[in-house]
C-alpha cells in the first residue's frame, strides 16, 4: 500500500505549494453559509472527480438549507502549478502538494478522496487516524484486503464521532433515489430480477493510451472497478440486500496499448507515444448473480459498447410490479404497476422533477430537469447532514467492502472458468 513520492511532487513542493492563494479565503470560498458553523474540506486529486466534487462542496450550501457550511480550504495534487490552477477556477483557498501536509493541516475537518484506487487506502487510513472525516471516491480500495482495513477503520473512527462515506453518487439521482423509496414501499413486491448494464466505449480505439485506469496496480481492475462497482452498489442498494455470489466472465479486447507520453488520466484521448505497453485489466466484465431474497441479477460493464456513452441501465422486476432507469435520461424513471386491470396497465414514465421527489423541493420548478452534476452536490448535502448529526453515512466503508467482495467474487470466478462464487469467500486473485 505504499505510495512512494511522484517526481512532480517534490518539484512542486520545491516550488513551495502549501500557501494559501492570495485573493481567497476559505470563508469566502463558503458561500451560502453566513452564520454557520464551517464543514472544512480539503480534497486530494483535481481532474475529473476533482472538479465534479468541487461543484458538490460549491454549490450545496447554496441550494440546500445546510446545518453547516462546506469550506473549500485545500486542494492537493502533485503539480503544484496545475493545482493552483484548479484552486483558482474552483474556488479551493489553498493548494498542497502532497496529501500527507493536507491531512496535517489544522483547517480541514473533512478528506475528500478523489484519486486513483492506489492511493484510496494510504490517504483514508491516514486522514482517519489524524481525526479526519472522510469521503472516498469508488471503488473503495483496489484490493478486499485495503478495503476490510478501511472498513475496520472506520468503524473505529466512528466511535471516535468520525464519519466516512464512498462516493457512489449514482444513489443520488433522484429518479434512483424514489426507486429506493418505491421498492422500499413494497411496489414491486417479492423481487425476482435485477438486470443492469453500465455501458461506454471511450476504449474502442486501440490507439487509446496506457492510461492509469487499464494498469491493474493503479486501478485494481478495469471495467469491473470503474462501473462494475456503480452497478453492484445500486443494484444492492434497489434491491436492499447484498448480492450473495456470483457466476462471471471477464474479457481484455485490446492486450497492448500505446504509453502515454505524459501524465495522462481522466477518459479523453491523451495522445502522444512513447513506447507500448500491456494492458493488465479487463476491458469488459459479465455476471450473473444471487440476492438471498431468492432474487436473481445480471451485470455488464463494458466501455467497448459502440455508440454508447455513459449508459446505466437499470431494471427490476417484482410480482407487483417493475422499475426501470436509464442514466441518459435521467429526469425519468419508468415504472409497471401489475396490479392494475391488464386492460390499461403498463409501463409509464415518472417526470421525477416534482417537489415531493427525493432532493427536489430545494431545486427548480416542475419539469426544470438536473444532470450529471447535481449528484455531487447531492453527495455533499447527504454528507453534511450526516456530519452535523453524527449519524452514519451511506453508503458507508462497510457497504463499500461489501461492493470489494463482489468485485473480488467476480474475479475469481472468472479466473475458474465461470464457477459459481460466494461473496463472502476470502479471495485472492
Ligand atoms: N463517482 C463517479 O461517477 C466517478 C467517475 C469517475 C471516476 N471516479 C473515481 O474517482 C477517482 C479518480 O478518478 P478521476 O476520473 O477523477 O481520475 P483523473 O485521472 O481524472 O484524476 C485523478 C487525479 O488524482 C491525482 N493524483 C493521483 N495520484 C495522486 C497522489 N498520490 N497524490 C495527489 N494526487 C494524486 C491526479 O493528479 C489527478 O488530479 C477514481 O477512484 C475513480 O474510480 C468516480
């Protein structure tokens, strides 16, 4: 679990990041808050999740009435320049270079994790024990093993008043949001099927680099970690029960990749080449899987799905009835109601944008639909809530081993010609 140091870090340090920048502060980065007490964040990584995390932190306070008042303090990555940068377009007060002076900094009270899976378990661990609360971009860890520890952690930090949460922001729609409050509700019934697909294909060309997300001692996994872990998380979360094992295939399409010539990561074409090199993760994972309940589930998660972009889809069946989500349209949700006369029942399209909807008494009027983004700031409401009260978070480092476990199962059985795996089986492949 080592984390050695990254040349651009000690360059930036030498370039002596850790100031606050001049112009900003943390309170007036707040926002939205006058009066409050501050929730403090200071968030490492600063690319994709960086930024949509930023908006989260930026924007709930201003939407949400808060019991407290998220403070954007500090902002860590390893180039000190492109740090300040984010900082300055985001609204951080304060840049770091490496995440171990974040955690030591006095005005941070909340560690934002939103870097590669290599370093999920160092920086948690770390910020856990320095007393810090803790949000961790998904998949928890790369390994069962980092996560059972964060997991343990946690659950010891808990008693200690600190709270950690994982970001499968993905609960946080609010069309999944109210099909969690339907199933709950008992509108489907006894379930009997799962059946969902996280679909993209920004890998389709085999000139796409070697970037960190296809080297399996950066990202533990491939397709699997990246939305396999979205799809396990919210058929679980649907469902209400963990998924009890698991029959898998896994499949690489394109062995070897150009290197990318610099630092590379996010999922746009980098460009540049300095050599090739093997791509050690999957490209696709397929799985069918077993609910306690007697509930049946199948997953795929490919980002080889031609013409499909970030296409989450997610039905369930039940004897009283069915849900159906898809994330490109994401205002919606469909739902059968198969107790209705069969004369005019069907499926019918919820405009889930109506103040009684989960997270939408604080947004815009009917049908003034949310995106992508909205989710984080969902997240950061969720959290602070959570915070303030000192209740557990969801999904918590727990539910995050939980989804490990099912990664790991998958994995495992994959590697065994497809045999049927329990969850719970320790697993090292
Ligand atoms: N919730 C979601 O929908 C979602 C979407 C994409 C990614 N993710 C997850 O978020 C995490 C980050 O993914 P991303 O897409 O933002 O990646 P990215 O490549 O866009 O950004 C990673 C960032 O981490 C920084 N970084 C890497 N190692 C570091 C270290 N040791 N110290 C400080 N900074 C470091 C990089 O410089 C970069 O700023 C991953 O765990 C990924 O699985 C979640």
């Amino acid at each position: 679990m080592g984390q050695p140091q990254q040349p651009d870090q000690a360059e930036a340090e030498e370039a002596g990041a850790g100031e606050p920048d001049a112009g900003h502060s943390p309170v007036e980065a707040a926002g939205g808050g006058a009066g409050k007490p501050p929730l403090r964040v200071g968030m490492v990584g600063y690319s994709f999740m960086g930024a949509a995390h930023s908006q989260g932190w930026r924007t709930a306070g201003h939407v949400f009435d808060l019991p407290l008042s998220p403070v954007l303090s500090a902002v860590c990555g390893r180039d000190g320049q492109a740090v300040r940068a984010m900082a300055d377009r985001h609204g951080w007060a304060a840049t770091e270079t490496d995440w171990r002076n974040l955690i030591a900094r006095d005005d941070i009270d909340l560690v934002d994790i939103c870097t590669p899976g290599d370093s999920h378990a160092d920086i948690a661990l770390a910020a856990l024990a320095a007393g810090k609360h803790v949000l961790c971009e998904k998949p928890l860890a790369n390994t069962v093993e980092e996560a059972e520890a964060m997991a343990g952690a946690a659950e010891g930090a808990y008693k200690r008043g600190q709270l950690a949460m994982v970001g499968f922001n993905y609960r946080r729609v609010p069309a999944t949001a109210l099909a969690r409050r339907m199933v709950a509700e008992g509108r489907l019934g006894a379930l009997r099927h799962v059946r969902v697909t996280y679909l993209q294909d920004w890998l389709v060309d085999p000139e796409f680099p070697l970037t960190w997300r296809l080297r399996k001692e950066s990202a533990g996994s491939g397709a699997l970690g990246d939305l396999g872990a979205h799809i396990v998380d919210l058929a679980q979360y649907l469902a209400g029960e963990p998924v009890t094992g698991v029959s898998a295939l896994m499949e690489t399409f394109v062995r070897e990749r150009p290197l990318p010539a610099g630092a590379a990561g996010g999922l746009a074409f980098a460009g540049g080449t300095a050599g090739r090199g093997a791509v050690t993760v999957d490209d696709t994972a397929l799985f069918t899987g077993r609910f306690a309940s007697g509930a049946v589930a199948s997953f795929e998660a490919t980002r080889f799905a031609t013409g499909r972009k970030n296409a989450l889809r997610i039905e369930l069946n039940g004897e009283r009835g069915s849900l159906a989500f898809d994330l490109e349209r994401l205002n919606e949700l469909s739902y059968h109601d198969h107790t209705e006369p069969a004369a005019h029942a069907g499926f019918r399209r919820i405009l889930v944008t109506e103040p009684d909807h989960p997270y939408l008494d604080a947004w815009w009027p009917p049908g003034h639909g949310l995106g992508y983004e909205h989710t984080f700031v969902h997240q950061a409401r969720d959290l602070v809530h959570a915070v303030a009260a000192g209740t557990r978070p969801e999904p918590s480092f727990a539910d995050g081993l939980q989804v490990q476990r099912v990664l790991a199962a998958v994995e495992e059985s994959a590697a065994k010609n497809s045999v049927y795996t329990p969850t719970d089986t320790p697993t090292a492949v």
